[in-house]
C-alpha cells in the first residue's frame, strides 16, 4: 500500500529518536504491514533486514549506556558486505522508519548500544549486520534538535528550483549520526537544459555513519522534491531528472 507524499512529509516532521518505550508488543496488523515493507525492500534494495519482536535483552545492559528502557521490537539491518551496504541500509531503513511512524510507532537508529542475540535473527556468511533500529509504542513522541540550514548543505539560491529547496529541506529533517548532518546535495543543469542532482557525503567523520547518514537523507530528498536519486552502487555520475512537465 503506497503511502501519499503528505503523509509522509508529516511523518518527517512529526518523528523524532525515542530511547524509552512502553513494554508493549506490536499489534498484528502492525506487524504484519511492517514485515510487508521489509519484504519489499529486501528485494529492492538486495537486504536482509528482519523484524524482532518481544525479545528484551538486546537493549540491556553496558551496551546500552542506560539510554534505553523497555525496547522488546527492533530491526536488524542486514545485508551482504559491500561498499555500498550502509548507504543502502539508510536508504531503506528510513523507509521502514517513517512507514513505522505513520502507524504509530516510534523509532530510534541505533549503531552500537545494542547486543546482537543469537538465536533471533539470520545471518549469512557472507552478511554483516550494519545497524538496528528500535522501535515500539513510546512514552514520549522525543524531541526535536537544531538542525543546518538550506545553504549549509546544498548550493540552493535564487536561480536553483524550488523543488530541489524543497528536497534538501526534507533531507534536513532527516536522522544523522549524532546529528552531524553531513551530506552535501547540488542541483546542476548542462547547457542542454538537463537537470540532475549530486548527493555526497562528507569526507571526515569521528563518529561514522556517514554513508548510511547519506543513505536516509537520500530517501527525505526524494520524498520532499518528488525527484528519485541513485543509491548505493547505481551512484556516480546522477541520471537526468524530469522535467516539471514529465518526459
């Protein structure tokens, strides 16, 4: 079931990172419209992502830092090791994220303050789990935090469309690594009137994450400016965009 664009903006707005959850499993059909999801992005994204549910020890203990209470569902972000696999994971992980939202669950990107368990997931050979997310019914909605501006990360102006503001401005609300936001969008147009955007990552982080960081602002993008964008190993030189009026 497709989720409209309005939706999802509001999602965006509306979701921020929850540490403390209710003890309170998952409802069926939440459950169910969830694992539709993961399925579709495994299959488009070449993943592995799996849902855990009602299993309490992950978020417990040192490895937690004590910043989490009564997380008993989570994702497990999966998938064969490449270059590519955190920005992929990103990508699609957000997507679940903000599908979660829209059903009344909240989330929180989780890279190291959690203890993997055997015995709930898969996990290949070949395979690496790249992050978790956490998710559930919280007992807050979280906060917001200050977030860069347009110009900070994009070369938007006067001259550049406004959907392309738009997208950088959904890409702002987007999850990142201790909210280090560091990811670059620049709109471009050749001198044959093709229109494209480059998403880049940062080059320097002491946290990390800075694929995968880019990974989700690629999904807000396209989501606030309605222009899809390569992801992963189909990135390099960006296709051409179409055009307001459609080609």
């Amino acid at each position: 079931m497709e989720i409209d664009r309005d939706t999802l903006l509001r999602a965006m707005r509306e979701r921020h990172a929850v540490r403390r959850y209710r003890e309170q499993p998952l409802a069926q059909e939440v459950a169910v419209r969830l694992e539709e999801e993961i399925a579709r992005c495994n299959a488009e994204g070449g993943l592995h992502i799996q849902l855990v549910t009602d299993e309490p020890q992950a978020f417990r203990g040192w490895h937690s830092y004590g910043t989490f209470h009564g997380v008993r569902n989570y994702l497990l972000m999966v998938g064969k090791k490449a270059d590519d696999l955190d920005e992929r994971v990103g990508y699609y992980g957000e997507r679940l994220v903000l599908l979660a939202q829209t059903l009344g669950l909240n989330t929180c990107w989780v890279g190291m303050s959690y203890k993997k368990m055997r015995g709930t997931y898969d996990l290949g050979e070949d395979e690496r789990v790249a992050c978790a997310i956490a998710l559930g019914y919280g007992e807050t909605q979280g906060k917001a935090h200050k977030i860069k501006t347009v110009e900070q990360v994009s070369n938007a102006d006067e001259t550049t469309p406004q959907w392309f503001r738009e997208g950088v401005e959904a890409a702002l609300l987007a999850p990142s690594s201790v909210n280090q936001q560091k990811y670059r969008f620049a709109y471009e147009k050749g001198e044959n009137g093709v229109e494209r955007v480059r998403a880049e990552k940062g080059r320097m982080s002491l946290f990390g994450y800075l694929e995968m960081d880019l990974g989700i602002a690629k999904y807000h993008f396209e989501i606030g400016s309605g222009r899809p964008l390569p992801v992963g190993a189909a990135c390099g030189t960006p296709p051409p965009l179409p055009c307001e009026g459609g080609e």
